[in-house]
C-alpha cells in the first residue's frame, strides 16, 4: 500500500480495510479521537460506540517532526523500527510489551492494545504515587531484552541478522548524540536554559573534566552494539498502575551499549526524587524511589546472571571453553562494567534534561521559580557527578548512599 497520512476522517475506513481489525470490532460504529502529546508521530484511540472498552490505539509517524510541523522534516522510517522492536520485545517478554495487533511498515502504522487501565508512569510518579511491583516488572524486562539480544544469548549469525533490522535508525541516533551527549554543554540555539541556573550552566560549558567523561560516553553510545535497547526509556514511555508495567514508544531503537536503557530509567528515577524536595516534600516517597532505584537494578542483575547461567552456547562463549571459575571472574567484571556504564548514562540524562530542549515535568513543571531553579541546581549537580565519578562506583547502593548523604 502505497503511504499517506491518516486522519481522523481516513483511520475508520483504513481500519475496517483489514480483516483482523475489522474482526475486532464487528458491527460497532466507531469512532476516533487523537490522544497523541509525543513530539514525533500522531496517536489516536479508536473505540466502539456502544462498548468504550473495545478500543485500539492507532499510531501513525509523518514525515516531519510532529510538534514543530512540515517545516521541519524527520524520516517516517522511525516506525519501522518501533514496529520491529515492538514486536521481538513481545517474543521475548510479552507480559511488559503491549500485544500489537497489526503492523504495516509501508503506512508507517502500528495498531496496538489500548492500556485503558494504566497511566503514563512520570504522571503518577509527580503526584507521588507508590508502584510496589515496578522494580521488579522493569528488572525484568531490562534483563531478558538486554541479554536476549545480545552475543551472550545468540549466535554470530542471529545477532547480526537482528542488528541489521536496525541499522537504518541514525537519524535518531544522532538526535540523542546532539541533544544528549552535546549541545546542551556548550552554547547551542537548542538549549531552554533557566536563568536562573546560567551560572551553574556556565561552569559546566567549562569544565574540563566533565566533557572528558561526556566524550568517553558519546562514544560508547556511537560505537558500542551490545544488545538491542529502546533508546529512550523513561517513566514518560511506561504505561503502569500498582499491578501492571508495560514499555511504549521504543521508535528509538538501536543496537547500544547495556548500560544506556537502564541509566536512561535510573536518571528519570532521581529526577522524581530530586523533584519530592520541592512537591510532595514526602520523605517517605523519597525513600521509596531510592528503594525502588536499588531494587530495580539487583533485580536486572540477578535475572541477567541466571539467564546467563542457563546459556551454555552463544556468540561469546563455546561450550567447554572456560572453567566455571574463569566465567566467574569474568561475569563480575562485566557487571560491574554495566553498572558504571549505567550510572555514567544516567548522570548524562540528568545533566541535559537541566540544560537542553526537553526537560521532564517532574521539574520543569514545578511552578515556582526559585523552587524550581533548587531543583534544577541540585539534579545537575548529581549528574554532573555520575558522569565524572561513574567509574569509582561498584554496588548500585554507592548511589543510593550519595544521594542519602545529599539529603
């Protein structure tokens, strides 16, 4: 089928052209109505009439950046590899993915569950809401998409078949090498700088050591193909409530470093902690996010080991090659190389979610000016730490106890 853009007038007839779909709904009238507030592709819900329960989201990208217009143009192909990813992600975890029911690369469409049940995670997180199965659900689901994709898991073959489903996903790539790791460090047109905070901004525009470290973690980012990640994995594309956790939006999917998914969800989990100084100021949510960052991450861990453990052949390791002592040595040297990487990655989501184009409401909501610029000051200045002193860290707990110590 040939591409063009769907709208609210186009998407019924468009749906009811597909069997599946059209079996889904039955006889229903229906009807349509965009829900989308991302900054890349349009969103819509379609419901039955008379069952509002029966419902699918529809999700559409353009060849433009969504929120800025035609005049500024992005490749379509982002929702391929939404799709692609999507769809290994529910072979591999389907409890935490939500089930696609049709998938058409040509239309750059995807049509998928409706989580009618379940919020965007960082707007509960702002009204301080306690999930006390998260860390748990995303320990999971980081360590089976992680280590399932990885040279630790699959063949030579496999895992480069399943890299080249990836390969054409540069131009958002390079979005996140600009707005990541860059432009919010140096002076760029880009940047939403609180006046405020300028003079902390400054200092970090000329601090040697900090882009010696920012440049070490670019290139892992460019250069590193471990598995393959989501690529922008933040409580903004987790659908939850207290019972249920599923991850949405993957259109930045590539292959990366491990550690760039976890730090990315580490980084907006500070951010909410830094952010309860200035909200809730609710001491007891605050000991529940930094129980919930420790947590998290000796979950993903421990599933990641014992999937390792019940890997006896792969990409990385021949059966018979090395003594289970020798792999002993090496998995924890490898673990920790996760976790420094993690925390470094981390460190780098904070700092330019202070300085560059898009913050995270947690903080750039609060509406009080020097309340909002307390907020700003204290999560870069723990950013700005993990990225310099990522590699003194061991245990996931060094960063719980800093950010106790800063309490």
């Amino acid at each position: 089928m040939a591409y063009y853009i769907l709208d609210e007038s186009k998407i019924i007839p468009y749906l009811l052209s597909i069997d599946t779909l059209r079996s889904f709904f039955g006889t229903d009238k229906l009807e349509v109505s965009e829900i989308g507030d991302g900054n890349l592709n349009f969103v819509y819900i379609i419901r039955a009439v008379n069952d509002l329960k029966k419902a699918l989201i529809l999700k559409q990208a353009v060849p433009y950046l969504r929120i800025a217009g035609e005049g500024y143009p992005l490749s379509r192909e982002r929702m391929t590899y939404e799709i692609r990813s999507l769809l290994i992600h529910n072979t591999l975890i389907p409890k935490h993915v939500p089930d696609v029911l049709y998938a058409d690369e040509a239309m750059s469409v995807v049509v998928m569950q409706y989580l009618d049940e379940h919020i965007i995670m960082r707007n509960g997180m702002i009204d301080a809401v306690v999930y006390p199965d998260f860390a748990e659900h995303m320990g999971r689901f980081l360590a089976h998409t992680l280590f399932k994709t990885s040279s630790l898991y699959l063949s030579s073959l496999e895992k480069r078949d399943l890299m080249e489903q990836f390969v054409g996903n540069a131009e958002l790539c390079a979005l996140t090498e600009t707005f990541v790791f860059t432009a919010p460090y140096m002076e760029h047109e880009t940047n939403e700088i609180d006046p405020l905070i300028e003079p902390e901004a400054k200092a970090l525009r000329e601090d040697h050591d900090f882009k010696v470290a920012m440049l070490g973690l670019k290139y892992r980012f460019m250069n590193q193909s471990d598995a393959l990640l989501h690529g922008d994995l933040h409580t903004g594309s987790i659908m939850i409530n207290t019972e249920e956790t599923y991850v949405i939006d993957p259109e930045f999917a590539f292959f990366g470093p491990f550690g760039f998914d976890i730090g990315a969800l580490v980084a907006n989990l500070v951010m909410s902690w830094v952010s309860h100084f200035e909200r809730s100021k609710d001491k007891d949510y605050q000991s529940w996010i930094l129980e919930t960052i420790v947590v998290l991450y000796e979950r993903f861990e421990k599933e990641f080991l014992l999937l390792w453990s019940e890997s006896e052949q792969s990409a990385l390791i021949e059966k018979g090659f090395i003594a289970d002592t020798g792999l002993a040595e090496y998995q924890k040297s490898f673990m920790k190389d996760i976790l420094q990487e993690s925390l470094g990655f981390a460190g780098a989501k904070i700092c330019r979610r202070q300085l560059g184009i898009a913050g995270v409401a947690d903080i750039r909501g609060i509406e009080e000016p020097h309340s909002r610029a307390r907020a700003e000051k204290m999560a870069l200045s723990i950013g700005t730490y993990l990225v310099k002193e990522h590699r003194r860290m061991s245990k996931i707990t060094d960063l719980s106890d800093y950010l106790k110590e800063m309490r």
